[in-house]
C-alpha cells in the first residue's frame, strides 16, 4: 500500500498578519498625513482669511507711511519751565539723533536680541517658545514677538475675539511687522517703537518716562538709567523704580547682564554699573506739578481758544493729542518763592492750631473704626499714616490751607497762581473762593471817598456807638479804644472800623456802589454799614485785580494767563491780544491811597514786612482778618507786582481764638514778608520789587495829626448843625452823599430854631 507524502501548509496567516500591520501602518500614516494636511490648510486658509480683513482690518501700507502718534500739549512758563501737560496719552516723540546709544543697547539685548537678523517677525523665536514654552513649560525662556510685532501692538491695540484673541492677533501683528519692516528703516522702528511703548501711570514713550522718573531728557539718560526704563517694559507697575524701587533695581541689573552677555560691555563695567544706587528725581507733573491749580485754569481756556481757531479755520486740533505748545504768563520761579514761603510759614502755624484744637470738640471719637496705611499731605510732604476714616477726616478738617495770586499791573499776567496746598487732594481753588473780604475791602471805601472829594486829612468821628436802625449794631475797634476824631490816613494806617464806619456815611452807599463797580467788583453790595468793614464775600483774584488799579494810576486791566499757543509744527495759532484797560479811578486819588497804604506797610498794621523780615523794598498793602480770625488775608502791590494772600481752614469753625496767631497780620503777611526777602535776594527776581515804588504825592503827616482829641464845645456845635450824627441817617440803605447833606439841610438844634419849617 503506498503512502503519499503529505504537503507542508503555507504560514499565509502570518503573511496576513504583517500585510495587515503594514496596511493599518500605511493608513495611520495616511491619516496623520492627511490631518497634518487639514491643519496646515485650515492654518493657510486661517492665515489668509485674516490677511483678506475678515477678522478687522489689517492697516495697510498707505495707513502705516501715514503713522502720526498722539503727543501730549507741553505747558510751559513765562520763563521757559515746564509746567505740566494735557494728555490722552502722555507722549512727547523724539528723533533718532535724541535716543542714546546705550538705550539702543539695553532695548535689543532685551526685548531682541536678533533685531537686526529678521524681517518683522522670528520663526527661531517662535520655535523657542513651542518647545520651551509650550511643550517643556519654561515661562522664563522669553516670548516670540519681536520689537516690530511690539510695535504693531503698541499701536493698533488688541481687539477682542474670544477664545481666537491670540492668535488672530498674533498673525496680525506678524503681518504688520512684515509690512513695517518694508516701509521702515530698522533705525526709524526703533524709534516709532520708543516713542509708542508703555511704561504705565499713563506714561507713553521714552521722553515722557525720562522726565517723569528721571526728570531729564531722553538724551540726557546715563547707562543705568537707560536699563531702568527698558526694565519696565517687562511689567508697568512690578518693575516701576518709585513703587518698587527693589525690583526696579533687580530688573535693571539683568539688563545690563543681557547687555554685557551680547557684548555692549565689558563684564567688570557690568558689575561696577549693578552696585550704583537708583538715583529718581520722580516728577509726576499731573499729579504734583509746581502749578497744577494755574494748570486747570489754562486747560479750560485753551479749549476755548482752539474751538474758536477749529470753527474758523475748519480744523480739527485736539489739545490732548496734537502736541501744542502752551506759553503762559505764570513767573516760575516767583511760583517757586511763593510755595516756599507757603510751606515755611504754615509748618509753623500748623503745629500752633493743633495744640489749641480738640478734636473731641469737632468730631466724635470712634475706636471701633478700622484703620489701614493712608497717603496723606503733611507740611513734611506726602507721608504714610496708620489712619481711620475719622482720622483722615480730621486731618484735612483741621489743616490751613493758603491761596495766592498776583498779577502784573499794567498788563494782567499772571504770576503766581496758588490754589492751595496739593491739588491731587484738595482740587478746590482758593484763588476763585469767595470768603469776606474783611479790611482787605477798606481801601476800595476810602478810594470812593477821595474819587468824592474828601482828602488823606480829613477827620472821622471815632465814638463807639450803637446803630440801632442796623440791628443795635456796635462795630468796635480792634483795640478797643474809641473817642476823639481819627484822620483818614490814620484811621486807614491802623484799620479802625469806628472811623470807617463813619467815613461810609459821610461817602454814601451810591458811591461806594459806583467806585466798587468801577474797580471791577462784582455787584451788589451788602446793604448797610457792615459793608466798609468787609462782610462782602470777595476771590482772591477779584480783590487783586481791583488793587491792581492802585498800581496802575488808575488803570484797571483784563486778567490774562496765555500769551500764546503754537502747534506742533511751530506755527502760532493764538497770540494774546494787548491787555485791555480802563479808566477806573483818578489818578489823583490813586497817588493819595498809594501814599496811605505805603504809610500802612511801614507804620501801620503791615510794619513786620520791615520790622521783623526786614525787607528794603517800598511797597503799600493792606492786611485784613476776618471776625473771630476765621480767615486771614493779605494784599500788597508795587507798581511792577499785585500780590494777595488767603490763609484759613476749609471749615470756618476751624480757627485760631486770638489776634496773635490768627490776624492777617501774623497768620497771612509772614507768607509775604518771606516772599518779598527771597525775591529781593535772587538776582533773576529783584526786579519785582527794585525801584518799583507805586506812584504817591507827598503828604505832610505832621500838618493833620492822626489822632485829634475831642473838643466839648466843637462836638456840641457840629451836634447842633448836623455835622456829626450818633445815628445813621440813611434808613434801610437808602444812602445820601455829602453834597446830598448839605441841600438837605440837616435836623441840627440851631437849624430847627432858626431855619425855614
């Protein structure tokens, strides 16, 4: 029986098995291909739907030659110092020429290192941050934008598109940057760069971050400082050198490793750079300028100014983004003397006040608040207090605060603006309140009664009495004395108010109305004799417009605060007109009361300026003090300055209890007598006050003494005929004036017992 041989099987299993690996193989790899395919076409067609705008518009070339940055309008002082600026973005642009080499340096060792190696954007610096970044997690290996993508941000912003902001904004910088870096030179986007980029407290470009932490030009930065600044970039407010002065100082020395890393210095330059000091000269001239109340003043008028120069001209100047250029009338320097003298004499004042208040007195006690660190204003500057609400409250409740103003008498300017004593805190502009007057106002009734014919030698009833038409009112001297007849040089020298009360009536309500209206006061006049000591509510600005007249020889002029403005180009658009002025008063009786209030300044109640702070110029002024010394003022003048000082508490129940501390004399003309010596000091200053005597007659004081005793037999005939009345004889205001007295033949014992029924 034969047997066949049986054939071995074929493994076609396994055959299969490896086809079908290599088959799913082969597929897989298809798949992924093909996704990869997917998603470079989805990013393509992702890429190229934002270049064709469907994301918002992309600006193109025409829109990127054209790129004109918002500059901040520059304020500048009559003597050239810069005073402050108007901003919706505080920029001011410099040139290439302006940008120190080593600035340069700190910016490309930091922020790009390949700057000049790529074309807007660096696909290494993005293949750096997908493997550091993304893929290993390293957030200290650095981001993929360069300086010119920087740049597209700084100026095009970063629109919002939901969970696709970052790359759509991403791919939109990058094709801005391309198109910069083709217009561009790598030079000018460097500098468009400088000029743009952030440094935060609404700071904007190199220029206005040099001078608010450095207060110096861009082309005036040293090395450190350059890396200080380039330092910030990296985050606004962590690494800002007045807030955080440590990690300011720890950012800059990586700058300057990063410089020395790329070759820009040595090593040991490097290291001797790390340990110098951060030196700020920190000047934030929005919050704490030199002029910051005269500031808001020019603002206001400048917007009106530029509407009036867009409505005729058809254009469209915007004065917080065109870079104007302001000049103002305002004396920088003498701003300067007079903050000084501010800040001298209320330190002292300040600490008087304190000791004489309670604060139990004024606010109740709550040791249940909480208290935290507040910044607050001190005499010392701005310090750091462990305060509650009620502490605060306190604080400010229970401060002087000053005001002052001058003016140049012939043309108007402005030259000193106070508006009291930190704007950032307290806004509310002292130079534009109205409080009383109080004697400051005695000079515009004597000025009424010399325009009507009464002279410097004139005589006044000084008897106390009570006006009883005038709600029993008994006004008094602040000495107490009374009796006798008082000249009118004498009565105005020494601020009485008996005599003054009786000079109103002998003047008549109408005239002084008259004068008043004509120096420019503001209508109407409280009724009644209370009026010549003072209760009209009058500004600081108004009081010494007035006095500028006494100046002037009876001129009275327009106040005026720019002199002109010019735009960005150079070109003035606004050039102040000639001051207007006006005949308010004779000269005659301008030349009488500047003899008067000369004669008040050197014997009378301002006699300090010379006894005490001992100043060489011949000047009139005239203090004034309210009732229960709740304000205190000063007003002084030469024929070159009009000056007028407010010292006071915001709260009139806030004030000192006696004349020693509170009078205009001791509380408001040491403000003055501080002023005038440092003026007359400086060299730039003097002329001010140098042979600047305003124009005065000659009055012999010796021929009509200033105090006459009563005569009996002289008071009873004046009594009989009229001439001196112990009560008023106007009713309710209804006001007679001299010549009015005479025709009326007044109610005397003889005129009854010989005269006409």
């Amino acid at each position: 029986m034969s047997t066949k041989k049986k054939k071995k099987k074929r493994p076609v299993k396994k055959k299969r098995v490896v086809k079908k690996r290599r088959s799913l193989k082969n597929r897989l790899l298809t798949f992924l291909l093909k996704s990869l395919l997917l998603l470079l076409l989805t990013i393509a067609l992702f890429i190229f739907s934002i270049y064709l705008n469907l994301f918002g518009e992309i600006p193109n070339n025409t829109e990127l030659r054209s790129i004109k940055n918002e500059t901040a309008t520059l304020v500048y002082s009559n003597d050239n110092h810069l005073l402050g600026k108007y901003f919706s973005e505080n920029r001011i642009n410099i040139t290439w020429e302006e940008a120190p080499e080593y600035l340069i340096q700190a910016l490309i060792s930091t922020e790009d290192s390949r700057y000049f190696k790529h074309n807007g954007f660096d696909s290494r610096s993005y293949m750096r941050v997908l493997i550091k970044t993304l893929i290993l997690g390293d957030r200290h290996s650095g981001g993929g934008s360069t300086i010119t993508q920087q740049l597209a941000k700084n100026l095009f912003g970063r629109p919002n598109y939901g969970f696709l902001t970052i790359p759509i904004n991403k791919i939109k910088e990058a094709i801005v940057a391309y198109r910069l870096e083709h217009i561009y030179t790598k030079k000018e986007i460097l500098i468009l760069y400088l000029n743009t980029v952030p440094f935060g407290e609404n700071v904007y470009g190199i220029e206005a971050a040099a001078n608010r932490f450095f207060n110096k030009k861009t082309k005036n930065l040293n090395i450190q400082e350059s890396a200080v600044l380039v330092g910030i970039l990296k985050a606004n407010t962590y690494y800002n050198p007045h807030l955080n002065p440590d990690n300011a100082i720890k950012r800059r020395n990586l700058v300057l490793s990063l410089m020395m890393k790329n070759g820009y210095i040595s090593n040991e330059y490097a290291q001797r750079l790390k340990h110098t000091p951060l030196k700020l000269d920190y000047a934030n001239y929005n919050i704490e300028g030199p002029a910051n109340y005269f500031l808001h003043q020019v603002k206001k008028q400048a917007k009106e100014i530029i509407t009036e120069y867009n409505t005729k001209t058809n254009g469209n100047i915007d004065i917080e983004k065109n870079g104007l250029k302001i000049t103002t009338t305002l004396d920088y320097k003498l701003q300067q003397k007079a903050r000084e003298s501010i800040k001298e004499h209320l330190k002292i004042m300040q600490s008087r006040l304190d000791k004489n208040l309670n604060k139990n007195n004024y606010l109740s006690e709550k040791t249940s608040e909480k208290k935290k660190l507040t910044h607050v204003f001190t005499w010392d500057g701005i310090k750091t207090k462990n305060f509650s609400a009620t502490d605060s409250l306190w604080h400010y409740l229970k401060m002087l605060h000053a005001g002052m103003f001058a003016i140049e008498p012939t043309t108007g300017e402005v030259k000193i603006w106070i508006g009291g004593n930190y704007y950032r805190y307290m806004p509310y502009d002292l130079v534009l309140a109205k409080r009383p007057a109080a004697s400051t106002f005695k000079p515009f009734l004597y000025t009424a009664a010399l325009e009507n014919g009464l002279t410097p030698c004139s005589y006044l009833n000084n008897k106390q009495k009570v006006y009883e038409e005038y709600d029993n009112w008994e006004p008094k001297n602040y000495d107490k004395t009374s009796g006798g007849y008082i000249a009118m040089w004498y009565a105005l020298m020494k601020s009485m108010n008996i005599p003054t009360v009786d000079l109103y009536f002998k003047t008549g309500h109408k005239n002084l109305e008259h004068t008043t209206s004509r120096l420019g006061i503001t209508p109407p006049l409280p009724k009644g004799p209370s009026v010549a000591l003072g209760v009209k509510e009058m500004s600081l600005k108004e009081i010494v417009r007035a006095y500028a007249a006494f100046a002037a020889d009876g001129m009275l002029p327009d106040i005026h605060i720019i002199k002109k403005i010019e735009d960005n180009q150079g070109n003035i658009i606004y050039q102040s007109p000639e001051t207007k002025r006006y005949q308010a008063i004779t000269t005659q009786t301008t030349e009488q009361l500047n003899t008067m209030l000369i004669n008040t300044a050197k014997n009378g109640t301002g006699r300090s300026l010379y006894s005490v702070y001992n100043i060489k110029s011949e000047i009139a002024a005239k203090t004034g003090t309210n009732q229960d010394f709740k304000d205190a003022r000063f007003v002084f003048y030469n024929k070159n300055i009009v000056a007028g000082i407010w010292v006071g508490a915001m709260n009139p129940k806030i004030h000192f209890n006696n004349g020693y501390n509170g009078s205009g004399s001791t509380l408001a003309l040491p403000i003055a007598g501080r002023f005038i010596k440092k003026c007359e000091r400086d060299k730039s200053l003097r002329r001010y006050f140098a042979n600047a005597t305003p124009r005065h007659t000659e009055i012999d004081f010796n021929k009509c003494p200033g105090k006459k005793d009563t005569n009996i037999i002289k008071d009873f005939i004046d009594i009989l005929s009229g001439d001196i009345h112990t009560q008023p004889k106007e009713k309710n205001n209804n006001t007679q004036t001299t010549k009015d007295k005479k025709k009326k033949k007044k109610k005397g014992f003889l005129n009854w017992l010989f005269g006409k029924k």
